[in-house]
C-alpha cells in the first residue's frame, strides 16, 4: 500500500501494517501533548514511548544504529498520529498533516538526518495517504530530553466538516 492505494481508512492501513496507534502518551512536564485551535492542531514533540519505556536511547552514530534511530522514529510518529486522531474526536481520516518537526539526536558529524526521519515521514505518508503528505524540518542535537534518539512534532489540518 502506498499513496492513495488504500480505501481512505488509516485504521485499515495500520491493521494491514501489523501496527496499532497507541493511547496518547502523556506529557512529562508542565505542557498539554496537543493544543487545537479551530482547524489546526500542533502537538507538543512526541518522544520514542511504547507503553512506559523508550524504545531506545542515546546518540546516533555512537549508541544507536540507523536502524535503531528509524524504528524510533516511526514509534514517535505513531505516538504523533495517535495524539492528532485525539484531536480529531477519534477519526484520523479528519487529519490533513501539514509538517512534521524532526530532531534526532546524534554525534557531531552524523549526515544521514533525513534518512532516520523518513522512517517517520514513510509512515505517515502510508497510513493517511494523500492527506499525509507534509513538509519537514531535519536537525540534529547532542543533547535531546530523555537522551532519546529522535523526537517529532505535528501540525495538522482537522476538517471541520
């Protein structure tokens, strides 16, 4: 499945995938996980949390592989769907992303940014389709919270309609 190739559903998309969003994680300090106003939602950035535990820590390029860092991020971007099906009341397929905000974590020199965060930008674009189609920020950090791998946030469009 790719693009548009599927019926519109993101439910069916991620049950085809072997996937399902999690509960909206929590925020660890003093802010709200996602803010709407009107159509737009932004969410505060979403870490690599599955259940209570990070899915990995540490540096990119010293700690964590490529592929470790990937997992990490697509886990962030299925904590970041999860947050705006939240915002939506419960319908993804209300959600039109418009950015995703990346930051990965990684030792001084580490170029292959983009390539940790289209692990994220793969699975969004598969699961919401045309409607998960969005631009992207790519940094990369020595020091990240949690000394976690990769962190993401979302703005997003919700139809009112």
């Amino acid at each position: 499945m790719t693009g548009d190739a599927h019926d519109g559903s993101p439910e069916r998309v991620l049950q085809a995938l072997g996937l399902d969003l999690p509960e909206p994680p929590g925020a660890v300090g003093a802010y709200l996980p996602w803010q709407r106003l009107g159509c737009v939602v932004t969410t505060s950035f979403q870490l690599p949390w599955r259940g209570s535990a990070l899915v990995a820590t540490g540096l990119v390029g010293r700690d964590v592989t490529i592929e470790q860092a990937i997992a990490a991020a697509r886990q962030c971007a299925l904590n970041g769907l999860a947050q705006l099906r939240q915002a939506a009341g419960g319908d993804l397929k209300r959600v039109r992303l418009v950015r995703i905000d990346g930051h990965v974590g990684c030792t001084p020199g580490f170029a292959d940014i983009p390539q940790v965060l289209d692990g994220a930008s793969r699975l969004v674009n598969e699961v919401l389709g045309e409607r998960g189609r969005h631009a992207r920020t790519a940094l990369g950090h020595v020091v990240m919270p949690l000394d976690v791998p990769v962190m993401l946030g979302f703005l997003a469009e919700v139809d009112e309609s």
